[in-house]
C-alpha cells in the first residue's frame, strides 16, 4: 500500500491542504470571518479587557489630585471540541459510477469524485460553524448547536447587553428600534448582524417606501441603514431566529486553536474496514468584549 502511487498521490494531496481545508471549514463561515480571530485556544482563554476614563483636572492648582479610572476586567471564550466522521464504501459506488474509475486493485484504490466529496463536507461544516457561532446552545437536543453557547444566548444572560424588545411585524421599524439603541461611542463602525430572512424583508419595505435608491447599497447582503453609515448585514447564522444583534464586528472574537496537533483533516482508503475514511476535528467559540456596548433586539 505505501508504495502505490495512486495512494501516494491521495497522500500529498491530503497533506498538501491539510492546514487550508482545516482554516476552510472551521473559519470559512462568513460570521467567523468578520470577528476577531484568536488562536492557540485548547478549551478556553480569558479576553483581558482596560476600560478607561479619562477626566480633567484643574490645571492652574497645586499638588496631586488624582482623576480618571482605568480598569482591567475579562470575559471568558469558551470553545467547544468537535469531529466528523464519514465514510465511503466504493463497492456501492460501483453501481452509480461504473464508467468511473474506482479501482481495487491491489495498491490502486481510488474514489470518484473525491474533491467534489470533500468539498461539500466542507461546505456543509462552513453552514454548521456558522449557526452555531449564532445560535450555539451547551443546553440543546440539536448536536450541532450544543459544541458552545453562541452570541445570541450569551447575550441574552448578560444583564448588561442593551436589550430592546421588537415586534416582529415590521424588519424596518425592528432594525430601526435595534439602530436607536446602539450606544453613540460605538455607533461609528457598528454593524446590525440580521438573518438572511429577516434582510430580505428589511429590503422588500426600503423598496416599498422607496428607501432603496441612496448611495451605499449593497447588492451581497450588506446595505446601510438609510441616513446612517450603520449596515446592516444578512447572515445564514440568524436564519429563522427572528433575533437582531448590533456590535462591532473588532470587538466580537472568534476562537479556536490553529497551532497544535488538535486539528486534523485526513482522508484515505481503510484497507482494515475496506472503505475510505474522511475524519475533520477542530475546536471553536464566540464571545465579545465589552457587554454595554452590545444590542441585542428579540420579541418578548
């Protein structure tokens, strides 16, 4: 088996883009790829935040009087260690993809569609990173959504996250409501994170009330909140939540860990099980810096 050259090929090509299909599925998602990116995280890191405030003091006085604060506090990320394994049985493929060649061979096993195969994992791991970047929930049945708490339920047990309620009724008056409790030191490079339903029903009433026409709107799932340099951006994560979220997206990090022997992306033939074998293993999490600085918009 070592010295077959189809497998040698399958070997250097796994090799090859083994760091890139990892940085691919786990940081390909469009959320992750907005945040801040923190590496060398095993489980979990402290975020060490400095707060400051400065105040004037009177300059025409005598001796020391003390003005202005400075702070250090933290916030924990927490990541959540995840795997995927799959499996390929190229006897049954042999029925769809004779023309194919699926070769079994001593030392010439090969699988049809390989790339096309892994790509798709890839894309579909992409999808899952996102939603649980989101709507990542310790507490839920659903396996994809329980590897971390996402930005959502973070910020719902954060008693000093800008909450306003929305209605639900309304995309535009929802965003607007979500705009208008942004804090003002933030408000320059703020960004309103909506799903992708939610953009499509915000654009639908910019056009009816014929909002749609100022400069600065974006056909790729970004647009402005008219009058604003505030977007508003679409994201999958989001998708049927019916929630909004408003940071900047430099002070939302994403984590993982990226510099030890914990990520691994491999495929190859099993000539024990006599199948091909994909396993993908990574970690990730969320967490923002500064709570008063966030908005979360929900219905009640």
């Amino acid at each position: 088996m070592a010295n077959s050259p189809v497998m040698n090929t399958l070997t250097a090509y796994v090799e090859q883009r083994r760091l890139p299909l990892i940085s691919a599925a786990t940081l390909g998602a469009k959320s992750a790829k907005m945040f801040n990116l923190q590496t060398g995280i095993k489980t979990s890191a402290a975020l060490n935040l400095l707060a400051t405030d400065v105040k004037f003091g009177d300059g025409l006085s005598c001796g020391w009087a003390e003005t202005g604060t400075q702070s250090l506090t933290q916030r924990v990320l927490n990541t959540g260690n995840v795997k995927i394994n799959m499996a390929y049985c190229d006897r049954t493929m042999l029925k769809y993809w004779t023309q194919f060649a699926v070769r079994q061979a001593a030392g010439e096993e090969s699988l049809p569609f390989e790339e096309q195969f892994i790509n798709e994992v890839i894309k579909n791991t992409q999808a899952a990173v996102e939603k649980t970047i989101w709507q990542g929930d310790t507490t839920s049945d659903d396996v994809n959504l329980k590897v971390t708490d996402g930005l959502l339920k973070i910020a719902k047990n954060d008693a000093s996250v800008n909450k306003v309620t929305i209605q639900g009724t309304s995309a535009y008056d929802d965003i607007l409501a979500v705009y208008m409790a942004i804090p003002a030191k933030v408000l320059d490079g703020a960004v309103i994170f909506v799903g992708e339903d939610k953009y499509r029903e915000f654009t639908k009433e910019l056009m009816e009330k014929n909002l749609f026409h100022y400069d600065g709107a974006y056909s790729n799932g970004e647009i402005f909140v008219p009058g604003t340099n505030v977007k508003v951006v679409a994201v999958s994560g989001l998708n049927g939540s019916g929630k909004i979220f408003a940071a900047r997206p430099e002070d939302i990090y994403f984590g993982t860990d990226m510099e030890g022997d914990e990520e691994k992306f491999d495929f190859w033939y099993s000539k024990d099980s006599q199948e091909f074998r994909l396993v993908i293993k990574f970690n990730f999490g969320v967490q923002y810096s500064f709570s008063d600085q966030v908005v979360l918009g929900a219905t009640a």
